[in-house]
C-alpha cells in the first residue's frame, strides 16, 4: 500500500511542475471517512465553496467522503506522503504516529460541555497541540466538533456491570480500549466504514458514537437500545501536508485560512443542531429504544471509568490531564 501511495504522489507531483503549474488550479483533495450529510461533510463542502470563491478560482477543492479515496487506516500516511493534502481525522488517529497528547480528548467525561470544549480547542492550549504535529510534517489547521457520545447495543446498559462481555467497536486508541476494559468488555478496533454490517451480522455487540453519525450510517436500526451518555467527545482536527501548505503563495495560504476558519465556526454550529435533529429522528423511528441514566446510574458509570485516567497519564502526561481538568473547573465554576 505504501508503494501505491507513493507512485500517486510522485504522479501529482508531476502534473504540478513546469508552464502547467501557472495555468493549472491548485489541487487540494480532501479526504475523510464519514457521509456528506453529517457535520464533517457538509463543512468540508463548505470549505471547498469557500476556497474556490476566496481564491477566484485558483484553487480548486476535491471531496472525497466516506473513505472513498483512503480508508481511515491508510489516510495519514497518504497525506504524510503528498498523495492527498488535506484530511480531517479523529483526535485519536495521532497516537500511533507518537503524538500521544491528543489522547487526552478521548479520556471519559474529561470535557463535560461545549463551553469547556471551545476554552480547549480556541485557546493557547489547543494551539499548542496542533503545533506538535509539525515534526510529523503535518500543519494543524481547525478542530472541528463531531459531538459527544452515546453508548448503544441490543441489551440495555445502564449499570457498568451491564458492559461486562458485550464486544465493542472502537477506533484505534488506547485510551478507548481502556475505557471498556475497565466495563469489563471486549473492544474491538474497526474501520468506521465497517461499523454497521459488524453491527447487523453481529461481529460486534455495540458500538460509541454522536447522535449524528448513528443516524447517518443508520446504526439505530441495528441496536435496539441507545444509552445516552454523554460521556466522551467525537471531534476532527484538520490538517494539512506541511510541505504543501508552506509552498503555497502566501496570498493563496491567507484566503484558505480565512475559508477555513468560516467552514469551522459552519461546522462547529450546526454539530450541535444536527445531534439534537438525528436524536428526534432515531426517536421517531421507534427502532431503538433510548435510555437516559439517573444522576445515581450516571454517577457508577464515571466511577467505574477512573482507572482511565492512570492508565492515560503514563502516555499522554498527568500535568496535560490536569490542565484539561483545570479549564474543565474554571468553566463549570
């Protein structure tokens, strides 16, 4: 696969040098592994409207959702390589390149709201972060809200002890497999795209996700029950290939960070939305049933997760931990 992408990178190279690369738009093919219709999706088409309007044509924006040019495995190392030059992928793909801090976003219930989430995300913290990302020839642009999680199987969970056995899909993170070995389940990493057959064959029990992103790929019509939890966050950081970004006319890179920072305020405002619509739609269907927890049921479940945190903190660092826990407190008090 690496050979593959390779020679597509070398191929675009190509068709970029010489007279061509005057007369020709810029290409920037933007993958990611979600539909066109949940909040990801629609902002990266607004990106692509944006850029192309801002640049006066002279970039030109190809979309590529739901994995249809990599699969979520294969996309970073593509764009590390050049063959795709912008992607939007989960906090905790980072991870296994050696950036571990951004495992932090996947600790449970380490960002309550979405008032804490922009303190994180808009501030002198989550800058830091993106700049990390430089040594991997990487330029962090945006975080983009996806929303915050739900549990859902068919048998209803509501004690942790009602975790215990039930084969969860995940994405790729270690905190993630901790967080459901600690239920005493069975985590098994899949691709997004391979969720919902897992689901309806019954190669997994379960599964975590946003409102939105259950209702688009259709997951409540194979679970019958959807705890709502709230207890972790789905969120994207856009990036970008370093080398490309950098040799970009600087008037170009000037219209794409404004195009940019419209198509994240886009996307960041109607996640919130598109959640509370997908919910009443999945209640509507009446095909899963939804369980909220009481104060007390919810309480076990933070209780149960704590291991969580020691476990991350070998990893990611406790003085990054506790600085999230800080704006947490600040925002809440």
């Amino acid at each position: 696969m690496r050979k593959l992408i390779l020679a597509a990178a070398s191929i675009a190279a190509l068709a970029l040098t010489g007279p061509a690369l005057a007369q020709s738009p810029i290409i920037i093919k933007f993958s990611h592994v979600v539909a066109a219709d949940t909040p990801k999706g629609k902002a990266s088409q607004k990106f692509k409207e944006l850029a192309e309007k801002y640049t006066g044509g002279k970039v030109k924006v190809e979309v590529y959702p739901n994995s249809t040019l990599y699969k979520d495995k294969e996309e970073l190392e593509a764009l590390q390589l050049g063959s795709v030059q912008m992607l939007a992928p989960s906090n905790s793909k980072f991870g296994p390149l050696g950036i571990r801090e951004f495992e932090v976003f996947d600790l449970p219930y380490i960002l309550p709201d979405l008032k804490t989430l922009r303190k994180v995300t808009e501030g002198p913290l989550g800058l830091r972060l993106l700049k990390l990302l430089d040594s991997k020839g990487i330029t962090g642009l945006a975080y983009w809200d996806n929303g915050f999680k739900q549990m859902s199987a068919n048998k209803k969970l509501i004690a942790p002890a009602d975790y215990q056995g039930v084969k969860f899909r995940i994405q790729s993170s270690r905190v993630l497999q901790a967080q459901f070995k600690a239920l005493a389940s069975l985590p098994q990493v899949m691709a997004f795209s391979e969720v919902y057959q897992a689901l309806q064959t019954g190669v997994v029990d379960g599964q975590e996700n946003t409102w939105s992103n259950i209702y688009t790929q259709k997951m409540h019509e194979v679970q019958k029950y959807i705890t709502e939890t709230n207890h972790g966050y789905i969120g994207y950081v856009v990036i970008v290939n370093k080398k490309f970004w950098d040799d970009l006319p600087a008037d170009i890179r000037e219209q794409l960070t404004k195009a940019m920072k419209e198509a994240t305020d886009f996307n960041n405002t109607q996640s919130q939305k598109e959640n509370d619509d997908a919910l009443a739609e999945i209640k509507k269907s009446g095909k899963s049933e939804i369980i909220k927890l009481t104060p007390a049921q919810d309480e076990a479940m933070r209780k149960a997760m704590e291991p969580v945190y020691k476990d991350a903190a070998s990893r990611v660092g406790q003085p990054l931990i506790d600085e999230f826990l800080k704006e947490s407190k600040s925002t809440t008090n």
